[in-house]
C-alpha cells in the first residue's frame, strides 16, 4: 500500500518550453503532498507543500509563479515549471502521506528528470 | 527553519563492517526522524523512523538513536553488505503538515 505515482519520469524540451508533471496518490487520499528538487550529488530540497483545495505554500527563495503548483483532487497534484530555462533542469520529486499529522512516513514517486535544452 | 547537518558526507567500509551516520538538528519542535535511503536515480526509500518519545529503534542489521537534549540521532549499520551501497539521508520533521527537512546525505561504499 502506500503508493505514489509521478509522470512523466522524463522530460527533454527546449527553452522556454512549460512542462507539467503529474503526482499521484494510488490506494490513499492525500490533503497534503510536497514538491522537491534534487540536483546532482546533493539532498533533496523542499520546494513547496501541495494543499488540497487551498494555494500551495513556498519555501523561500522558490519562485511562486515559475513552479506553480495544483493540487485539484485528494489524489493529484501537479507542478508546472513555467517558461522552463536550463538552470531549471534537476530532478523534480514529489511525496506524500496517508492521514493526517507530521509524524507519518513519506512516501516518494519515483521522480521526474527534466532537462531543458 | 529547520537545519539538519549530516556527517560524514562519504563513508567507506569493508563488507561485514559497521557504518555509523550522525545528524544534528536545530529545532526542539521536530518530533519525527526518519531515515531514507537513495540509489542512484531512484526515489528515496524509508528504512527506519524513531520518534521523539523512543530513545532507540532497532530493525535487524539497522538501528536508530535519538537523543533529545542534544538535538543528535544517528543511523548504525551493521554486517555491512555491497547492496548497503547508497545515499543515505536523515531527515528531521513532525511540525507543521508533515514537513520534512533533509540532511546533506551520506554516500556509502561497501567495499565486498
């Protein structure tokens, strides 16, 4: 149980290009899911927190209207990475938990590598 | 925020040895540690978690302290094996919304 699905796993586009990638809960609802970035050889860094009928919250320094962020149905968020540039290229992974409260285990998808030509 | 700092950042061990991670953490608040493991590529996968209100957790070759007062816990493998080969991190969270901060991640190398 516990599953998490992200799609596309990999995206190569040019420039300029908006790029939307899915996450998904599978067997579990999910008020809340989190949006990371992950360059090579580093950790991975929190980027947003996905709220299920309310805005996304960002963490500082991530640009609101670069990585928009929806989160329509207890089971789906999405990240598009607007007017994409290659300094955005990175490893883009998201997470999520079944019930409610901060001290449940994450469960990841399996990451989408975008890498912008 | 929250700051978790991760040492050492590489670790090399023969096969059969044990492999010791440290972590510090800054915020009293955080309440939950799990651990996460990453292969190249792949999605970070739990290997163990402890909460606040336990002081060590152990599932078979892995175990877990926490140590409250000085804001450390740390990861303890042992009987080392080649498929231990990963990135490990330790992360802090349990505040608001399930939040979760990472360390700076530990590559280790078990050498067979």
């Amino acid at each position: 149980g516990a599953v998490v699905s992200q799609h596309p796993s990999w995206v190569i586009c040019k420039s300029g290009t908006s790029v939307k990638i899915e996450c998904r809960s599978l067997d579990f609802q999910a008020t809340t899911m989190f949006w990371y970035r992950q360059f090579p050889k580093q950790s991975l860094m929190l980027m947003a927190t996905s709220n299920e009928g309310s805005k996304a919250t960002y963490e500082q320094g991530v640009e609101k209207d670069k990585f928009l962020i929806n989160h329509a149905s207890l089971t789906l968020s999405t990240l598009t990475v607007t007017s994409a540039h290659p300094e955005d290229s990175s490893f883009y992974i998201c997470s999520a938990t079944p019930g409610t409260g901060g001290n449940q285990p994450q469960h990841f998808g399996d990451g989408t590598r975008l890498s912008i030509l | 925020g929250e700051n978790v700092e991760q040492h050492p950042s590489t670790l090399s061990v023969q096969e059969g040895d044990s492999a010791v991670i440290k972590c510090t953490y800054s915020d009293s608040a955080s309440n939950y540690f799990p651990w996460y493991k990453q292969e190249l590529g792949k999605r970070p996968q739990l290997i163990i978690d402890i909460r606040s209100n336990v002081g060590e957790k152990k599932d078979q070759r892995i175990a877990v302290t926490l140590n409250k007062t000085a804001k450390h816990f740390s990861l303890h493998i042992t009987e080392t094996q080649p498929e231990d080969s990963a990135v490990y991190f330790c992360v802090a969270g349990g505040t608001s919304y399930g939040k979760l901060t990472f360390g700076q991640g530990t590559i280790l190398t078990v050498h067979p």
